[in-house]
C-alpha cells in the first residue's frame, strides 16, 4: 500500500458535503490520520467543525466557487449535488486537483440512458462518465442501500412506537455510513483504489421488518410495523416526495420482497475490518429514536 508523503505536511485534502452522515466521518477519518482537512460550507460562519479543520465558503451549485477553496489541493472527496456537472467536473483539473472521489451509488453501474434527478443512477453515471473523461484520476464509491435511510422512521417511534411500512418483508443489505467513509479515506490517502469503482454493500441481509426489530431492541422498546398497501404509502410520501420518486421506491420494495441481493466483499476487503451490521448501526443512532 502506498501512502502519500507529503500528507502530515502541507498537502490538504477538501471534503464537499463535511455536515453530511458520509461526509462528516470522512473528516473525522482524516483527522485521525494528521491528514491536513478543508472543507466546503455555503455558509461556513454558521457550520460548526472539528478543530483544526479549515472552512472555506462554497456552493457545489455554484461551480465556480470551488476554485478558491481547491487551492493546493489535489485530491477532493466529492458529494455531487450540482445542476451544472459540466462546469463543476471542469473546474476541478483548473484548479489543480489530480484524484476525486466520488460519492455515487451502486445503482449507478446499471445501463440506463436517463441523467436526471429522478433517475438517481443515471445522474449519477453521467458525472461519473464526465470524470472519467476528464483525465483526473478517480475513485467511483458505489454503496447500496444507506442503513441511515431508517431515520426517517424516528418521528413515529417516537410519537406511537410504530412504523407504517409498504412491503416491510423486502430484503436489503443496508450498509453504515462510517463503512463508506473508511472506504473513502483510504481511497483519499493511498493509491490502491485509484481509478476503481467498488460496490459497497453491509455485511448481512436483513429485512425492513429486521431492521424495525432491531431498533426496538437498540431503545429497549418493542416496536409494531403497520403494514401499508400502495394507495397508503403514496398517500404517506405525497406531502414530501414526488410521485415519481414514490413510484421507484415501491417498485424496488416490491420487487426485493424475498430477494437474495448480492453482499459485496469490498468494504472488508479495502478497509481490513468487517463491515458493520444493521444492529450496529441502530445502538451507534438510538438517540434518533428515544
């Protein structure tokens, strides 16, 4: 494994997205290595940091706004949140950074032709493509299914200690997001995942109605899944989520009812250690829940 040198003197490594659940043990990663961190804030006099860490002001929205937090920085963790991936892919070798990794998504391997925000994949793909061809060299995370993706149920375990599900019996193999960011830091501080981009995946199997129990069990409380048809989960999102983007998250549920989804070796494999589980994750997130 080559390490890079100069890290510990004055190279520095920018992190886009640092509040986010990534984002943040990926910073966090870092520090632990002496690694030099700058991170990317819209508003960096209201965003709180690690010490040591420096904030510099700029808006992934607004590619041009990276250049000056890039400065001296060759390589950059990239949360893609951009209208503009064009202008933001082209700004990164201008100023002078030579490796990104980017945080994408499992589903971006699959062959689609659509690059739009619904079709989450396909954008994701297409900034991945644009990377590719832009001479930098890179890193592509690829992870599955977010384990953090189960917060959005604190609200009703808090309020009833139920959690209204369509298809709870539908399998994923959700993965913790301090995983990802192990993965990322080694891509940041080695050679050894430079132009690879590995499917991230948790250690296990398990079901929604799993993963319901086991945060039950994390807060010592006995938790009650409220089965849901269609009609109730669109009518559940519609407040806050597109009917597109509602149809898509039932068509994956319906079709990983008794699925058998691929549990990838990768992140034992790059980070050494055995990936997380879901009950991990759950005691690691029960203040979310009590």
């Amino acid at each position: 494994m080559k390490v890079m040198a100069r890290y510990g003197c004055d190279m520095t490594v920018v992190i886009t997205g640092a509040t986010g659940n990534v984002g943040g043990n990926v910073v966090a990663g870092l520090l632990e290595r002496g690694v030099p961190v700058r991170v990317t804030s819209r508003d960096p006099g209201g965003a709180v940091f690690p010490a040591g860490v420096e904030v510099a002001r700029a808006d992934l929205t607004e590619p041009e706004s990276l250049r000056a937090a890039l400065v001296g920085a060759e390589r950059v963790f990239l949360y893609p949140r951009t209208q503009d991936p064009d202008a933001l892919v082209a700004v990164l070798p201008e100023a002078g950074v030579e490796h990104v990794v980017l945080l994408s998504a499992s589903s971006a391997a699959e062959e689609e032709d659509a690059e739009d925000d619904f079709n989450r994949g396909g954008y994701l793909r297409g900034i991945e493509r644009r990377l590719a061809a832009s001479g930098l060299t890179y890193t592509f995370l690829r992870p599955d299914t977010f384990a953090s993706n189960a917060s959005v149920w604190r609200d009703t375990i808090k309020d009833s200690g139920t959690v209204p599900l369509p298809y709870p019996d539908s399998v994923q193999v959700p993965i913790h997001e301090k995983d990802i960011a192990d993965v990322a830091v080694v891509a940041l501080t080695t050679d050894r995942l430079n132009n690879a981009a590995p499917v991230l995946t948790g250690p296990e199997r398990i079901t929604l109605r799993e993963q319901v129990a086991a945060i039950g069990a994390a807060i010592g409380r006995e938790l009650t899944v409220v089965e849901q048809t269609e009609a109730e989960a669109r009518e559940f999102f519609a407040p806050f989520r597109p009917p597109r983007f509602v149809d898509g998250v039932l068509s994956a549920l319906r079709a990983s009812v008794g699925a058998t989804p691929e549990i990838s070796p990768e992140v034992e494999k790059i980070t050494g250690d055995p990936g997380r589980t879901f009950a991990r994750w759950a005691v690691d997130h029960a203040d979310l829940y009590r």
